[in-house]
C-alpha cells in the first residue's frame, strides 16, 4: 500500500498541474475574448452615437433626396463638418480592426465576425454616400477644394479588407468602387431627380 501511495502521489500532483494549466488557459482565453468584444462594442457604438446619427442625417438627406447645398448659408459648413465627422470614424473603425487583426495572424475569430458583421451596412452605405456629397460639396463652391485624399485613402482600404472577409458576392460588389452608374451602383439615389438648395434660414426671431 505504501509503495502504491508514493506512486500515485507524483501522478495526482502531475494531474492537479495539468488541470490547473487547463483552467489558466481557459480564464485567459475567456477574458481576452471579453476584451477583444469590448473593443467591437466600442467601435460599433461611435458609428450609431449620437453625434454620428446627426452627421448621418445631415448627409443622408442630402444623399437621398438629391438635393443641392447651399452655398449662402451655413448649411455647406455644416455638411463639411459632418463629412470629415464621418471619414474620421471610419478612419478609427479601420484602425481598431486592424489592431484586432493582428492580434489573431488575420484570422476572424467570433469578436471580428460580429464586428464587421455589425459595420458591414454602415461601410456600404458611405461607398456611394461619400463620393456624392463629395461633388454637392464641390458644386457649391468651387473656390473652396475639399481636401480628403487621405481619407478616402483610409477608407478604400477598410472596404477592400472588409470584403476579403466575406464570401457573400452581394457583400463584396456593394464594398467594391463606386460609379455614379444607375446600371452598376445600387444606390437608389441616382434615380431621384435633382432638387435645388434650400433657402438659407434666418436666425430665430430674426426681422424679415
């Protein structure tokens, strides 16, 4: 019995190490998952903030209604600001899901499948929203360049690696580059016929 004890005592330590290794691995893999889907959370959550929802609206309306900007008023600054508002967020979208790429050699684990599942609307909407409050922006005052090369560099570069994640020939046609084309580009936009700007508001309470 006694030899039997001093036997098994070695092989149960060895089983309790083991065991112990197993469960550290798993805590650790369960809390960096946890922190990787913080970080989609948080990248998620600026492009449907509440300032993102305004700057969203303000260059949705213009997109889908066709309609030009005035340039006499403060309605072109406000565009401006809204534009830039919306390549910079996509900017740290590209950022942060880079940061999540490398971290697994590329591969999309469940944090950047939920991630781009979540983005993937949002990207394919500005692929044609951009460009064309782009050229409202232009119209409205040529003596003014819109100066976002970089941008829309950054930009570019989110949807090509954000189509490479997909299979769905759907997805990676609405992520590919746009053309002011009814017959290529899906946006319904194009065939809403052009309407003039608004006229410049007046202050509240402003004399007539």
């Amino acid at each position: 019995m006694g030899e039997l004890l001093r036997v098994a005592a070695p092989v149960g330590s060895c089983v309790a190490a083991v065991a112990a290794v197993v469960v550290t691995v798993l805590v650790w893999r369960r809390s960096r998952l946890n922190a990787r889907l913080e970080i989609v959370r948080g990248l998620h959550s600026e492009l449907i903030s509440a300032s993102a929802s305004k700057d969203r609206h303000i260059l949705g309306s213009l997109h889908w209604q066709n309609r030009e900007i005035n340039p006499d008023g403060a309605e072109r600054g406000e565009v401006m600001r809204a534009y830039f508002a919306m390549l910079w967020r996509f900017e740290q979208l590209h950022a942060g899901r880079n940061v999540l790429l490398k971290e697994v050699d590329g591969r999309r684990d469940v944090a950047l499948k939920m991630l781009d599942e979540q983005v993937y609307t949002h990207v394919a909407e500005y692929v044609c929203t951009f460009p064309v409050i782009k050229e409202k922006l232009t119209e409205s005052n040529r003596a003014d360049t819109v100066f976002d090369g970089a941008y829309v560099k950054t930009f570019r570069r989110l949807r090509a690696s954000l189509a490479d994640s997909f299979e769905d020939p759907e997805k990676k046609a609405r992520l590919g580059a746009h053309t002011n084309n009814t017959e290529k580009c899906g946006c319904k936009c194009h065939e809403v016929s052009a309407k003039p700007p608004l006229p410049p508001q007046r202050p509240y309470g402003a004399q007539v």
